[in-house]
C-alpha cells in the first residue's frame, strides 16, 4: 500500500472527514482530494508532516503502513533541508550528496 491507500484508511479509521482533516492540517481540501485520486499526486514532505501530524500519525506510516523504531525525527533545519532538496534537479541532488558525502569523511577523519 501506498500514501494514498495509507491515508484514506488512517482517515477512515478515525472518522474524519477530507475538509475536517484539511482544516486540522492547513493542507487545502482540494490538495488532500488530489492525494486521495486513483492516480494520486504524492506530497511534498512538508505536506506530508503536516498532514501525519494531523491524524497523529508518523509520515512513514502514511507512506509505508509501518511504523519505524529508528526513525529520525524530521522538524527545523532538517525539515528545511528536506524541503530545499526536494526542489533540486536530480543534477543538484548529486551535487549536494557527493557534498555531504564528502564533508563525512572528514568529519569522520577529525574525530
């Protein structure tokens, strides 16, 4: 199952309706409409923590119907960073990887 699947049973389970959720989440209804269509728009990460948070859930349950015992929470510089990331062509992305890749290896190196 996917996000779509996840969040329409989540929603479902607890009773609440697309414009309640949208109301709690500050997500649009016509947004969490989209994300609930056969051929559903998947959201961005921002949307999507809005939204867990919402239903009290965590994004990664929404995502993949388990929850994570390691899971890193993602708020502040983290989710900034996450968001920015999202918005870089697949080039960029490469670019910071190899960045961050190589700034842990001499981090690691310091130590």
């Amino acid at each position: 199952m996917g996000f779509r699947e996840n969040l329409k049973e989540e929603m479902e389970y607890q009773g609440i309706t697309t414009k309640e959720l949208a109301e709690k989440s500050g997500v649009g209804k016509r947004t969490i409409d989209h994300y609930l269509m056969t051929n559903p728009q998947e959201p961005g990460v921002y949307n999507a923590q809005k939204i867990a948070k919402a239903l009290k859930v965590s994004v990664e349950y929404l995502v993949t119907g388990k929850e994570y015992k390691n899971a890193i929470a993602v708020t502040g510089e983290k989710l900034e960073v996450l968001n920015s990331f999202e918005k870089l062509s697949s080039d960029e992305r490469s670019l910071v990887l190899n960045l961050l890749k190589t700034l842990n290896k001499k981090s690691a190196s310091v130590r």
